[in-house]
C-alpha cells in the first residue's frame, strides 16, 4: 500500500466512529417500533366494550339524588351503578361495587353516604372512603348518553 493511501490514526478512528454510529441508528431504527409493538397493550389502559346502562324509571335520567342503575347482561344482585344528574347537566356515575372486597353498596340518602353491608365501609356523596376497611374511593364511571337518551358505560371487568 503507498504512502498517499494510508490513513492517519486520528481519521481511521472518525471513520470507525462513523460506521458504528450509522450502525447503531439504523439498529436502533428497526428495533425500536417492534419494540415499540411488543409493549404497547402492556402500557394501554384496558378498554372494556360498551353496554346499556338500565334504569328503573324514564325518570331517573334526570334525578338529582343518586339512582341506581344495572349494567345490562348483569344479574340484578351485581353490584351495578349510581347515578345522578348534576346542576350543569353532567351526569355523575359511581361504581357500586364496593372498593374492599366487591361487594354492592347501597345509597342512604338520610345520610347522604354510601354504605357497604359486608363490612360496614362507609363513602361520603362524592365516593370518598370515609370509614370502615375501604381503602380507596368508590370507581368515577364515565357515562355517555346518545340522542334516544340511552345510556352506555364501559362494562366492568370480572
Ligand atoms: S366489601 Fe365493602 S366494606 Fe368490605
């Protein structure tokens, strides 16, 4: 090899810094969405389909106090949802299943407190674990409501 060939050390160390950072980013550039992929449904919240919510009356769409309604499909002893319609028109709706062991808890309106039979877990109005072994809120649903006035919610997961 001559002498105008050769590269000096300091160029044949950029050179190797070139080619293994064009490695490194075309590897990086096909790993990372099939990375990306594989972990996805680990990172995304887990969407339940949506079911109809049913009430006792036509009424209670538009009750200020809490309601209870049932997830379609559902037995009517699972622990369902309370609903209540707000001053701004909002819909409220809370788990009834109580945040300890699962058990359905029961709107007292005298108290305004929801109060769970199996333990004696009490919430206060908003669902807020007030006493007993509950050591969590009662679950905030979200509540859609499409133009006939039906009613859908996530359903729960077993
Ligand atoms: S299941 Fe409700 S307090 Fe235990």
């Amino acid at each position: 090899m001559s002498q105008d060939t050769e590269l000096s050390p300091h160029r044949r160390r950029f050179l190797r810094q070139v080619i293994t950072g064009s490695a490194s980013l075309i590897a990086a550039m096909t790993l990372l969405p099939a990375l990306g992929a594989l972990l996805a449904p680990v990172f995304q919240r887990r969407q339940g389909r949506r079911v109809k919510l049913l009430l006792n009356s036509p009424e209670d769409v538009n009750s200020r106090a809490f309601v209870p309604a049932r997830y379609e499909g559902q037995p009517p002893t699972a622990p369902g949802v309370f609903l209540k319609r707000e001053a701004d028109g909002q819909i409220t709706a809370l788990s009834a299943r109580c945040t300890h062991a699962g058990c359905a808890v029961e709107w007292r309106g005298s108290e305004r407190q929801f109060f769970c039979p199996c333990h004696q877990g009490r919430f206060d109005a908003d669902g807020r674990n007030i006493s007993g072994p509950p050591l969590r809120p009662l679950d905030r649903l979200s509540v859609e409501q499409d133009a006939d006035g039906v009613f859908t919610i996530e359903e729960p997961h077993a």
